[in-house]
C-alpha cells in the first residue's frame, strides 16, 4: 500500500522559480524539501512548474518507483486537467477517475 502524502509549490526567488515538495515522513513528520528550479527569465509561473514537477515526477518514478498518484486534493498553480496532462506524460497511462477528490 502507497500512503504517501505530498504538495508541491512554487515559491519566486530574485532570480529563480523554486519547486518544493512538502511530504510526511514517519520519522521526521511533515518536511520541506526543495526539487528543483528554473531561471525567472527563461519560464513563466505555470511553465516553469510544469516543466519542474515533470521532471522531479520522472526522476521519482525511475529512481524511487513512484506510482501514478490516486487523487489531487487542492489546485492552485496548475489545474486538475493539467496534473492529469504531466501525469499522462510520465506514466504514459491515462488516470482513472476524474482526478480532482478521488
């Protein structure tokens, strides 16, 4: 069984978008950890996290064995619609269901 519990978000720096992940832990409880980032100057907000959540998404499924996530509780940068899109280009499988409260 998969429990893991995670939010991504994007902070702006001087320079740089930042992509966060804040994850729960068993050990350590909810954490903040930082997975990526992009040149303000090269991508907008929404590029920028799209293009950042796909790869850390890409990199956790070859590296970590990350399954397709069951169910998206919030949207904010991204819609439910766009999750699903990043989601079917990493697992090259549709979701099932409707994707936002499943």
């Amino acid at each position: 069984m998969n429990g893991r519990v995670d939010g991504y978000y994007l902070s702006r720096g001087r320079s740089h978008w930042m992509l966060w992940v804040h994850a729960y832990d068993d050990n350590d409880g909810w954490t903040w950890c930082a997975i990526g980032h992009a040149p303000q100057k090269q991508a907008s907000r929404n590029q920028a996290m799209i293009h950042l959540l796909a790869d850390f998404w890409r990199w956790e499924k070859e590296n970590n064995e990350l399954e397709h996530y069951s169910w998206i509780n919030e949207e904010d940068c991204l819609n439910a619609s766009e999750l699903r899109t990043i989601a079917l280009l990493v697992w090259n499988a549709a979701p099932e269901g409707n994707g936002k409260n499943e």
